[in-house]
C-alpha cells in the first residue's frame, strides 16, 4: 500500500461549521456527511463521486442544503447551480431537469428517467424554491432570492403538470418516496406511500413559500396571488389525503411526517397525527421506514410536535436499517440504502448502491441545530460563535453533552428559557462572538 497516495478532490469551499459530542458513534456519524459533501461538491452538487453517475441531482441538495450551508460557505457554489437550474428551465418549458446539467441518454435508448427530455418530479424540481430560500437563512443576502423568483415563478406557472384542478397530473410518474427500506429492490419507486402523496405535499408548501418569498421582497400583488393558491391547494389536499380526525390516507412514516412539518394537518388534528406516528416507529422498532421525502424531516418533525425522546431513540438506534448502522460496520462515509454496506458485503447488488450519498444525512441539521434549543431567526451580521451545552438526554441514554462552533449570523439565534437553563448548568458552555 505505500505505492499509493490517496489524493481528495474537491471544491475549495471555507469550513464554517463542526459538531462533537460525547456519543463517539453519533460524531463519527457527522463526520461522515462531511467526506460525503467533500466528495460531492466537486463544481456542482452531485449525490455520488464514486461510480458512473457524478450528477447534480436537484432533490438531494434541497434536502441537503441546509447542512451544506452550515458545514461549509457554499453562497458562491450553490449561486452559481442554481443560475444554471434556472437557465435549463428555459429550455425545457419550465420543468427543472431532475439533474443539472441535464446529460440525457441518446434519444433511441431506453430511458428509465423518462425520455430524451427531462420530466418534472416533485421534491426534486422543488429546488427552485426551496434551496434559494435555505440560503437566504443561512447567509442572510436576500439576492439570491430577487435572482431565483422567476425560475420559482417558471416552475409553478407552466412547469408543473396539473389536473383540472391544480393539483398534480396523476398520469406522470414520480420517484415518489424513492428507496422506501420497505420497497422491492428492483422498483425503488414503489414505496408504501402513495406516490404522488409528495408531489401534492411539496406542491402545497413550495405555492406557500413562494408567497412568503414574494411578500419578502414587496410583491404584494403576487404575495397575495400564491397566498390564494396556497389556501386552495392546502383544502384540495386535505380532503384528498387526510380524514376528519387526522389519519392519512397513506398510513407510514413518511405521509404522517410531511403533513404534519407542511402544516397540512389542522390545529384540531395535529395531536392525533403525531399520536399516530409516534405509534408507526414504535411498530418499526425505532428502525428507519422512510425513503427520500421522509428521512431528511422525521427527526425535527418529531422534535417540533413534542417527540424529541423519539427523535433521540431513532438517531441512537443501531440496528438495520438505522443511521448508526453502517457507522457500526466501519463506513466513513454515508451510503444510499440503510443496509448498503451489508448488501455490498454479502450480495455485491451495487446497482442502485451510492456510497457517498448525501441525501441520507438527515440528522446532520437536527443535530447541528435543534439540540442546543437554537433556533434561525432574522438574518443579520456574522459572526464566530462556539457553544457546549448538555442535551437534555438522560444519563446512560446517549450523548450527555455536545459541542458545534461555526460562522453565522448573530441574530440567526434566538434563546429560549431552555437554551438559557442549559448554557448555566453546563460547566463548560461558553459562548464568543467574534467580529
């Protein structure tokens, strides 16, 4: 092995953000999403370096972003991509293509991503919205959001494929819930959930955020345009998916947590859904049975609706299918399926297998954020600031104390009694800002 020198490419990207904390597993967990990034930030956000794909998927850096733009001052990376998801909008009628630049096969091969041309998927088109809004979070400069409204106006005016009544055309195929632990092997696609569940979902939330976008920017005609479009879609979805008490018609993980972080769920019904949930990963052992548009939101949606000792079981959780498995066997970095290692190990089925995929590190925002009792607020100035604080957990139950220090804004923190009732009983907190 000395004839050899590993060498690391990647993207000259400044480090922002780093985390430790007294569970070794759960920080070699987020060491790993960042060899992942590293691995796939490579001109444009890719979702594999290692085999013959090297895309830049559109739905893995809108899930993915929010800890990108912690870990790393990815502003100019991430500007620069999203003018060219803009740019092959243009080209194809609106529809941004499932990965930027689109490279499709030759028009007489067969084509399982749909054609010579590419064909709108929901969540992963949602980057238009989405993804220039977490950067405006992050790095407080509404430009981004002025330079990406009309790729967001674009995709929902003439690029999303609607019935009569504004929802999704049900004719097109959609990647749905995509690696469903639960699905067969050979058709990732075909989760448990209702395949177009998230396309509606993401649909309803994406109309709502562009009305928010566009009454940040003093729109107000078309604030209240998108507002009333909202509104419409949100009742159209209830009563196409969720009953009077609650339930949903697609009972798993992944429905129960997009409705419930989409606010899509009543006030009235909000108990009952969580309730519900709460039950399905008891059922499930705590093990993960959530596919692309679940995993990156369970965990925060458990915290948000008062189930964060869930959250903290389903992190800790070592067995397959779980995030602390593959840490278990030795991987350094995040694969595609929960199980990949061992499937690498005793099948070799590398097929679909990614082994340096980002999408699947979505406890890295929960754990970067959420367990200090800080949350985003107004962009503002930035700043250094470093903190160690215990994490509410129980002696013996997992990490009982943890550390991140990053550059971001000062006013991006509000403290609440918690925050302020953890930072005194840690003896080692501190807390320094620097200009």
């Amino acid at each position: 092995m000395g004839d050899y020198t590993a060498v690391v490419i990647a993207s000259d990207l400044r480090r922002t953000g780093h985390f430790d904390c007294s569970h070794k597993m759960i920080t070699k967990l987020h060491e790993n999403v960042v060899w992942g990034m590293r691995g796939n930030f490579v001109s444009l956000p890719t979702d594999c370096p290692q085999r013959d794909e090297r895309l830049g998927w559109t739905g893995d850096i809108q899930v993915f972003a929010p800890t990108a733009n912690y870990l790393f001052d990815t502003y100019s990376f991430l500007d620069g991509w999203l003018k060219d998801v803009a740019a092959e909008q243009i080209k194809y009628d609106g529809v941004p293509p499932i990965f930027v630049p689109w490279t499709p096969p030759p028009k007489d091969a067969v084509n399982p991503l749909g054609g010579h041309k590419p064909k709108p998927h929901g969540a992963w088109a949602d980057v238009v919205a989405i993804t220039p809004w977490d950067m405006y979070q992050a790095f407080g400069d509404e430009t981004i959001l002025e330079q990406q409204f009309e790729s967001m106006q674009l995709w929902l005016e003439k690029g999303v494929p609607r019935l009569a009544n504004g929802m999704w055309d049900g004719a097109r195929a959609q990647y749905g819930d995509w690696l469903d632990p639960k699905a067969p092997p050979q058709y990732p696609a075909h989760g448990r959930t209702d395949y177009l569940l998230p396309a509606n979902a993401y649909l309803v939330f994406t109309t709502g955020l562009v009305a928010r976008i566009a009454r940040h920017l003093g729109r107000s005609q078309v604030a209240a345009h998108y507002t009333k479009e909202y509104q419409r879609l949100r009742e159209l979805f209830r009563d196409e998916y969720i009953t009077k008490n609650g339930r949903v018609s697609s009972d798993t993980q992944t429905a129960l947590t997009l409705v419930l972080w989409f606010d899509l769920v009543d006030e009235d019904q909000r108990a009952h859904t969580a309730e519900r949930l709460e039950w399905l990963i008891k059922w499930d052992f705590f093990k993960i049975s959530t596919g692309f548009a679940g995993t990156p939101l369970i965990l925060p949606n458990l915290a948000k609706h008062g189930k964060l000792h869930l959250a903290y079981r389903m992190l800790q959780e070592h067995d397959n299918p779980s995030w602390l498995y593959s840490v278990g066997m030795g991987a350094t970095t995040i694969v595609s399926q929960f199980d990949g290692i061992e499937l690498t190990i005793s099948v070799g089925t590398l097929g679909q297998l990614a082994t340096r995929w980002i999408r699947q590190s979505g406890p890295n925002d929960f754990i970067q954020s959420l367990r200090f009792g800080l949350s985003r607020g107004v962009p503002s100035s930035y700043c250094r600031r470093s903190l160690t604080v215990g994490t509410g957990m129980e002696e013996g139950s997992g990490p009982t104390s943890a550390r991140r220090y990053s550059h971001f804004s000062f006013n991006l923190v509000r403290l609440s009694l918690w925050s302020l009732r953890r930072l005194v009983d840690a003896a080692a907190g501190s807390l320094v800002g620097e200009n």
